[in-house]
C-alpha cells in the first residue's frame, strides 16, 4: 500500500505543467465597471453641465421646453443603460475549477485507439507533456458602488508542472560540450489571498480614471521539482561518448520515507511559506481604448523547502574504451566502455533550504471598442513570463481576443495565446443573471500550433458564483 501511495505521488507531480491564463490573478473575478464606463458618464454629464451654461446666457421664454425636449431625447439611452445588468455588490463563488492536458505528438482519441501510429518524424524537437488542475473552492467579494472593492480567495489550489524530453535524445543526434537539458519539472501550491481594486483621479486629469488592482497572497509549496536531467553525445579522439543523466528530485515540508506515518513528524509548514503580490493599472486613453499593464506574482519572500525523495542514475556507453581487435578475439566489451543501472534506486534526505518563487508574469493588454461600447472589444496581450518549472524558463507570451457583452447578461469570447509555451485556443461564456452567474470555457491547446486544433490538449474551466 505504501508503495502504491509513493507511485501515485510521484505520477502526480511528473506529468504537469502549469498554465495560468492570461490576466488571472489581479482582477475580482467578477470585474468590475471599466474605467472607460465610467468615464463616458462622467463626460456626458459635463456635456449637459457646459450646454446648460451655455443656454442660460441665451435664456429666453422657451427656455423651459427647450430643455425638457434635450432632456427627453437623452432619456431612451438613459433607459439603455439602466438595462444593462449591475455588478453585485456582494458574491460568493463556488466550485471553480480550471482544469487542462496538453502535448504534441497525440491526439486525445489515439489513447483510446488500440493501435496507434507514431511520426517520429515530428519528434525533432522534442516531446512534451503538460498538465494542470487550479481549483478555487470558495471566494468571497465586495463591490462597493463599483468605486472600490475587495475580496477573499480562500484556499486556492494550483498543481502545475511539464515534462519535456530532449529532441536531441530521441534522434540521438550530437549535442555540444554541455549536453542538452530535459526532464520534469512541476510544483503545488496552496494561497490565500485577497483581491482589490479602486479608482483614481475622477474629477482630475480630463476625468479619466487609474484603476488600481491588487492581490496580496500568502502561499504554501507543498512539492517542487525543477528539470535537472541532461543528455550528452560527443565525438572523442577515438571514438564517441552517450551519456543520459536521468531522475526526479521532488521537494516536500515533510519527509516522505515511510508516508504517510512519518508525515506528522516532520511536518514543516513554517520553512514552505512565501508571500507575493500581484498588481495591475488600467487607464482610458480615449473614449475607445483602454491600455493596461499586469505584474502577476511579484515575489516578496520566497518559499522554501528543506526534505526531498531522489530517483537518479545514468546510462552511458563509451565507444572510445572498445578495441576492435579484442572483439574479433573474443574478448568481449570491457566494462569502462558502459554503464546501465540494474535498479532504479530512490534515496531520501533533509538537505539545506532550498528557495522558491511562483511563476512571474508581465502583460501588457489594450481594450479596444471600435463601437465605442462594450459590445464589440479587441484584447491583444502581450508580455512575457519566468517560470522555473521549465527548460527554458523565459518566454515571451501573447494572445488576441475578442469580446462580446451583451448588456453584461451574457458575455462570450474568443481568443487565440501563447502561453507557457503552449498555444491555447480559448472559447468562455459567461451567463450572469446578477443573483447567479455561470461561467463556461473550453479550449483546445498544443505546444505545437497545427495540434492545437485537432485535438492533442484539451481545457475545461467551470465556475458558479451567488450573490445580490
């Protein structure tokens, strides 16, 4: 059984990755009106301020009607816009579930398949593997006449990691003097953090209004694991040389020798926590676009974890120790020539505390209306992100989307990104009936484009949330 328990463990945290969506993370999750909403309004009303002035300098005995007939006209868009649904001023989600899995050499249908053909040809670069589960049991928000507002994300899990095997070992092609990295990388963390935002500069700077979003957070790192492995393959003086440095190394506050009897022992919650913030600043630049900019885990302290469970070995074969007289005489290989472990060993241990910080991310988004209404924005994003859980850990991010709001009742989008070295091709519905909201994405993701939409990663995103 508790060997069972241990390969469980160790199949969780080696086929993830993590994949946050663009934006996530700063804002409310029921957003609040935009500053170009509001900035409309308040320009509209200086127009009737400005043109009332303007008619009492040239007041007359029409006076009266003229003004009940402005007044008249404005009414209908009045009324249009006492149609469009609230914000609540008070909400509760439940049930958010945000769940994906990725690769790029099979379509999901070929692992039912009992035959399956592989291009191996489409393997030049490499194999990857992603997972993903972030889950937010339960969160609580206030919106205090969409001025400000703030909220309490209780106990949001992520699980998030990759696997991804070197292109150069499938075709056992020549590397340079350093080798080519791989391996797994993945981690879980657990936060609590709580969400805000506000306006400012209403009545300065033309009446254009900064909106402020933040999200301090504390979180727990419950395992971690970084991709360490290498692959080497060089010509020597006499030969060539083939080495594989192969394992995992995960990261834990507890030991896991012995689990789940000598957890409690050697629990260490205190050394696993970490603190970082998350901040945002949007601004309408004209009455049709609004610019943006989003800094999404900015590290304050680090976590850190001190005990691990170690499974590594290596395989190498040396051609330039294998004498090809010997061979003829039938004196066989020596045994400097090769190395194959005969078991695969795991070692346990508490070593120095190591530090760790959650993928970084900065975005920079435009809202573009070209209707001057919400009913029809572009969202281009661009930016780029640090996340240690891979190879490679820069990258450079980006995505397009367009909006539809129908009077915030029922909102829908479509959007193309590349995001955690994946492309993602995201379909949401949002249907609000302001005391229930049900939210709805789907998507269909690759790390390669052409995959992405046949079938090879799939994202499911389901949320429901309550409130007046």
């Amino acid at each position: 059984m508790k060997k069972i328990l241990l390969f469980l463990f160790v199949f969780l945290f080696s086929i993830g990755l993590h994949s946050q969506e663009i934006g996530e993370g700063v804002l409310l999750y029921n957003e609040p009106i935009t500053p170009s909403e509001m900035s409309d309004e308040t320009v509209s009303n200086d127009r009737k301020e400005r043109k009332r002035s303007r008619d009492s300098a040239k007041r007359n005995i029409y006076e009266d009607s003229e003004e009940e007939a402005e007044e008249d006209e404005e009414n209908p868009r009045a009324k249009k816009k006492k149609k469009r649904i609230k914000n609540r001023s008070f909400e509760i989600g439940l049930v958010n579930l945000d769940v994906g899995l990725a690769n790029n050499l099979l379509n999901l249908p070929d692992f039912f398949q009992e035959k399956v053909v592989l291009d191996l040809s489409s393997l030049k670069n490499g194999f990857n593997l992603s997972f993903d589960i972030n889950i937010r049991p339960i969160f609580i928000n206030l919106n205090f006449k969409n001025k400000w507002g703030i909220g309490l994300d209780i106990a949001k899990v992520s699980v998030l990691g990759n696997i991804d095997i070197s292109g150069k070992l499938l075709n056992f092609e020549k590397t340079e003097d350093d080798g080519d990295p791989f391996g797994v990388g993945a981690a879980a963390f657990v936060d609590i953090g709580i969400p805000a935002f506000f306006g400012v500069g209403k009545g300065h700077w033309e009446d254009r209004v900064f909106k402020i979003k933040v999200r301090p957070a504390g979180f727990l790192t419950l395992a971690y694991s970084k991709p360490e492995m290498k692959y080497t393959f060089k010509e020597g003086p006499n030969g060539s040389l083939l080495e594989i440095d192969y394992g995992l190394k995960i990261f834990t506050p507890f030991s896991l020798e012995d689990a789940p009897n000598n957890i409690r022992s050697t629990l260490d919650l205190g050394s696993s926590f970490g603190f970082d913030i998350s901040a945002g600043i949007e601004y309408q630049l004209f009455s049709w676009i609004d610019l943006g900019i989003d800094f999404i885990n900015i590290p304050i302290f680090p976590s850190g974890l001190n005990y691990y469970m170690e499974m590594s070995d290596k395989i190498s074969i040396d051609s330039n120790h294998i004498n090809i007289t010997d061979l003829a005489d039938g004196k066989g290989l020596p045994d400097s020539a090769f190395y194959f472990p005969e078991n695969f060993q795991t070692t346990y241990g508490k070593s120095d505390r190591i530090t760790i910080f959650r993928p970084f991310k900065m975005l920079i988004s435009a809202k573009y209306r070209p209707l001057k209404t919400p009913l029809l924005t572009l969202i281009p994003v661009v930016g780029f992100t640090i996340n240690p859980y891979f190879v490679k850990i820069g990258m450079v991010e980006a995505g397009l989307t367009l909006m539809c709001d129908m009077r915030n009742f029922l909102i829908t989008s479509f959007g193309i990104k590349y995001e955690d070295y994946m492309w993602k091709n995201n379909l949401d519905i949002v249907l609000n009936l302001h005391f229930f909201q049900f939210n709805l994405g789907v998507s269909m993701q690759s790390q390669s484009f052409v995959r992405s939409w046949t079938g090879a990663g799939v994202r499911l995103r389901l949320g429901l949330i309550f409130g007046w």
